[in-house]
C-alpha cells in the first residue's frame, strides 16, 4: 500500500538538504510544496510536489506543515494514583524533593496489572494525538522485586524502549540502608527486569543514589547486556554527567545544574543531554539554558518526562513551547530536538528523520508553519499522525 501526502506546504525532514552542502538550504531540510511517499510502514520517497509518484492514495496537506513524528526519549508512563496535593503546594511554596517519589510507589504497589494498563494506554493515546509516536518508559514506582517486574513487563507490552529504574529511590523499607537496596537492585530485581528492558537508569542526585552507588547499578545493568542512561544534575550540580559520559550512556537527562566541566565533557561525548522543560516548569526550578549546550557542539534531546511528581505533561508542542520561550531554543531546533534529538538519545537511526527507508512516522500539523507549536501554546495543533506508515490519528 503506498500513499502520497502532497501539497505540504513546509516540509520538516531533518535531513539536510543537498543545497546545505554548498552553504545554502538549511540543517533541518526544509522543504516547500513537497511530497512524501509512504509504502508499508517506510517512507519511499521525499521531494517536490511536482515529481511525486504515483500512489494507491493520495492525501492533500492544503498546504500546512509536515514534520517527524516526535520522539519521547523519557517517561515514567506506569504508576498508580496521582500528587495532585503536592503539586499544588509546591505552586504555593512548598520545594520538590525526591521523597515524593515514595508516595507513588505505595499507590503502585497497590494497584493491579489491569489497571496500571489502562492507565498507560491512556497516557499513550493521548500522547498519539498530540504527535508523539516513539516513547521511551521506565519502571520506578515499584522498588520491590515483583513490582517493579510488572512495570518493565506492562511497559514492554507498548514499547521496545523499557527502561529498568529500580534505583529511582530508596524505598522506606530500605530507609538508611542504600547499599543494601542496592544489592538488591543490582542482584535479584535486575534478573527479574533485564528480559523486559532494554536501558538501565538511575537517579543519580542528592536524596537518590550516591555516584558510587550509581556507578554500581549501572555497571551492574551494562554487564547483564542493557544500555545506561542516568538521571543527574536536576536538583543541583554533582558527578553524575561525567559518570553517565565515562560510562557511554546514550542520554543524561534533566541536567537543570550544568557545571562548564559537564558541559565540556558532553561536547567531546556521545552522549545526548536530554532537556525536561515540564520539570522545571512544575517544579519551579531555574531553565537550564539550551543555547549554552548547543553552542558547545552538544547534542539536545527534548522530552516530556510524563510521571505523577515532578512534570506530569504528555505534551511534547507543550515542551517545545516551553523550550523556545525559557531555554532560548530556536523553534526549528526545539522541534529538532523533540524528532531527532530523542531518536539520538534512544541511539534509533530508523526514526526522528523524514528520508527514504526511515519508518513513516509524521505529523501533518494544522497550521501551515511548524512555527505555531511555540507560538500558539496549550492548542491542539495536531491535524493526522501516521505510525509506522499507518494513520493513527
Ligand atoms: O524524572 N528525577 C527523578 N524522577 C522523576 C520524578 C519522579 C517523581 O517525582 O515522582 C523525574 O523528574
Ligand atoms: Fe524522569
């Protein structure tokens, strides 16, 4: 089955164009009056509207803007309950710390595997309709053994990116003995989750995980063949970005404290820093600022950071806006951050891009600007998404 979107008035594809090359066109591959093919679940064919192919169907774009389907590279997608209370105190003084984190786990523990899957069906649905068609998902809200098994199981049901956090924080049952959590999460609960994930993440912060500890659970999940990436940096500067940077992590993410030595070492890495404006934004937090890190030759992820705490947003336009108007993005690299950034923070060469042979996952936007996705804030601009070539919304 091919079909033909044409008529699109501006073309995201974050390809650079060839004009790119002899310093003209544009990093991000802009096209106008283009075409994109759709054959099974790749895309076949980019380019001028006026050379498209032919096709089994063919869906006019009116001229509005077409852009990659964005990609989530962090979520925490399967918990129970919600902190409403608490988020309405922080907006009335109260500081975010990581003990709140122990409120959803008991939420957690207590809720079935029913309806913890309704409720990530939910959050995905409503994730699709606003353009986001990859996300990542992590466990967390367990921290026993059998718990945080079922969340990397019922998270491995929607996504092959799982993300085991057994160390997200040390449960009350375990208060005062971190070390022995951590044998426990480096032992049993890593055997019992490392078949149904692909990355281990820990929380690498003042009231989480020390570095030591930290470089034990990753190292721990590296050797039992799963990928690293670290939560670090969000509540104050630490070690955790150069821990992360040593160990080959594909993101670190939060980094709300950036000292210019994480900086540096980011620049010379491969390592992604994947920016959370919903968390500062719900936390209160300072912007880190994203101009900072993309002139240093650092690669930038945007995400959502969905969870009940500290940013409990799907929306990634939501983050975009965010980012364009508070860490001084521009809005064509905030959107290359929310396709391709978190294609790179998931270490994923067949998504984030509009090119021949890459999974069709686009987004057909209601306006003819990709611009509106900062400018018009909180409105749905989402007009069709397609997944893996087929149309989900
Ligand atoms: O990414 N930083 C740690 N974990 C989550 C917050 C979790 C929570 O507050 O429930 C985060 O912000
Ligand atoms: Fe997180």
């Amino acid at each position: 089955m091919k079909t033909l979107i044409t008529n699109i008035g501006e073309l995201t594809t974050n390809a650079p164009t060839p004009e790119h090359a002899e310093g003209g066109g544009d990093l991000r591959g802009t096209l106008h009056d283009a075409a994109v093919l759709i054959d099974g679940d790749r895309i076949a064919w980019v380019g001028p509207a006026a050379d498209a192919p032919d096709a089994d169907e063919t869906v006019d774009a009116e001229g509005r803007a077409l852009i990659p389907g964005f990609v989530d590279s962090h979520s925490h997608l399967v918990f129970g309950g919600d902190r409403a209370a608490e988020f309405e105190a922080r907006m009335q003084g109260q500081k975010y710390a990581a003990g709140g984190i122990r409120s959803t786990v008991a939420a957690t523990r207590a809720a079935t595997d029913e309806e913890l899957r309704i409720r990530l069906r939910g959050f995905l649905d409503e994730m699709l309709a606003q353009g986001t068609t990859t996300v990542e998902i992590k466990s967390g809200y367990g921290l026993d053994v059998a718990t945080e098994e079922r969340l990397v199981r019922l998270a491995a049901e929607v996504t092959p990116e799982v993300t085991f956090l057994g160390a997200h924080v040390v449960p009350a049952e375990y208060a005062d003995r971190g070390d022995d959590y951590v044998e426990l999460v480096t032992g049993e609960m890593l055997d019992a989750c490392a078949p149904h994930a692909k990355w281990i993440d820990v929380f690498c912060e003042t009231g989480a995980f020390t570095v030591p500890q930290s470089r034990r659970v990753l190292e721990a999940g590296i050797a039992r063949g799963l990928q690293p990436r670290v939560h670090a940096s969000q509540l104050g500067p630490g070690e955790g970005v150069r821990l992360a940077v040593e160990l080959g992590a594909a993101s670190i993410d939060h980094g709300t404290y950036l000292t210019d030595d994480d900086v540096t070492a980011l620049a010379g890495s491969e390592t992604v820093l994947t920016l959370l404006p919903g968390v500062e934004f719900s936390t209160r937090q300072p912007y880190p600022d994203a101009r900072r890190l993309i002139d240093a030759d650092v690669t930038v992820a945007i995400a959502c950071d969905t969870n009940p705490g500290s940013s409990f947003t799907s929306s990634m336009p939501f983050c975009i806006a965010v980012a364009v108007r508070d860490m001084r993005m521009t809005v064509a690299e905030a959107i290359h951050a929310a396709t391709a950034g978190g294609a790179a923070a998931l270490r994923r060469t067949d998504i984030g891009r509009i090119a021949p042979g890459m999974r069709a996952d686009l987004v057909l936007l209601k306006s003819q600007s990709r611009v509106h996705l900062a400018y018009r804030p909180g409105v749905p601009l989402v007009d069709a998404v397609w997944k893996d070539g087929v149309r989900a919304v």
